[in-house]
C-alpha cells in the first residue's frame, strides 16, 4: 500500500493484529521504498509483536556524482569521498520527513519505545540523524552500510540511552568499513549503547545480518 506523509510517499505493511510496534526503514541512493520489502518476512517476527512496516520513498533529485541524473536520494552526493562535503540542507529536509513519521506512528497509538528507525547506506544515515536528534526515547535505531556526518549531528538527550544497531561489511567499496566503525567509535565515546557487527561481505545486506537484527530487536522490545 502506497500512502503520503506530506510530500513523502511511502509503502505500509500491516499485521493481521493490530499494530503495537512500528519499523521505519529507509532505503539507499537510487532503491525506493521497495527495496528492503522482502525484510519483513525476512525478520520472521513472533505474532506477539504485531508491527507495522513503512517503508518511505525519499524524494527525486539530481545527484551530482552521477552527473545531475536525478533519482531517489536522502541528499547529494558530490564525490567519491562522501563524507569531505555534505549536502546538510537536504539531510535536514530529510530528517524532518522521517519525524513526521515518527510523529504520524505515535498518533496512530504506537508508543515511542515500540518505533525501530532504521536505513542502509544513504537511509542509515538519516535514520542516525533523525533518531539521535528525535524529541522521542525511541525503541533503537539500525544503521547498515552507513557513515555518521558528525557535524550534522543534533542529539536530543531523549535519544542517550536508545539502542543502536550498526552492521558493516568488511569488503564494502561504497561506504567505507572504516567510516561504518567510525560511527560506531563515535557513539560509544559519547556514552550510546551501541551493537557493532561486522560482516565478510560488500556493500549489502546478508541473512546474518538479518538474523542478527532480529535477536537485537526482541531484546530492544522487550
């Protein structure tokens, strides 16, 4: 089901149950909300936690790596080295969509704690942004095959003790292993709970990886 939260469309999967949880999912540069679908049978998530799945398009945009051809982007990509220049005007147009879906879920009845904000690459790092700067103590954020532009950053004491999920892949030519663990290095320094695992893979996702996300989120649920 396509649905819009303002200008951002986004695809809604519901339980057979009433929905008490939510998982926010962004996708990467050039995917759409489809592309991490397949996720949600995937998780393989008991029915005592009936949870609703939004997967958002980003916006169509012109992306400079790419010589201008537009197509769904969190933000710009002006170089290879994407974390020397950030598009910080876009990331936070961004953000502000994705907490206007959190805002949306917690309207709907679902409790802060019961949100997941997560994304891979591009859509990881807006998930950081947006959970660590959220007015709401949400239930964990996820960020796979990610980077964390620090001077973005804009942490909400809300969000200090909220688990973070951080899966990387070793042999990742996109994002960086390096800059994956660096935002790991990073969110501990300043006292977050962070769960780092590292993968023998590229700039994907794997079953483990999954698998280990799964375990992470019954514990972050319960």
């Amino acid at each position: 089901m396509t649905k819009s939260q303002e200008d951002l469309l986004y695809i809604e999967i519901n339980p057979d149950m009433t929905a008490n949880f939510s998982v926010i999912w962004l996708h990467g540069l050039g995917a759409d909300g489809n592309d991490f679908v397949p996720f949600v049978e995937a998780l393989q998530l008991p029915q005592a936690l009936p949870t609703r799945f939004i997967f958002p398009h980003a916006p169509i945009m012109p992306i400079t790596i790419n010589n201008g051809y537009a197509m769904r982007a969190w933000y710009d990509i002006y170089s290879v080295d994407i974390n020397a220049r950030l598009d910080e005007q876009k990331m936070t147009s961004s953000v502000a969509l994705v907490q206007g879906l959190i805002e949306q879920e917690i309207n709907k009845g679902i409790p802060a704690k019961h949100i997941i904000l997560g994304g891979f690459s591009q859509g990881a790092v807006i998930a950081y942004l947006a959970g660590l700067s959220s007015a709401h103590s949400l239930g964990g954020i996820v960020g796979l095959s990610g980077y964390l532009p620090r001077s973005a950053v804009q942490a909400n004491v809300a969000n200090q003790d909220t688990p973070i999920f951080i899966g990387h892949g070793t042999e990742d030519q996109i994002v960086s292993y390096a800059l994956g663990k660096a935002a790991c290095m990073y969110l501990k320094e300043r006292g977050y709970p962070v769960s780092w695992h590292s993968y023998p893979m590229a700039h994907t996702a794997s079953p483990q990886e999954i698998h280990d996300i799964r375990n992470w989120l019954l514990k972050a649920w319960q």
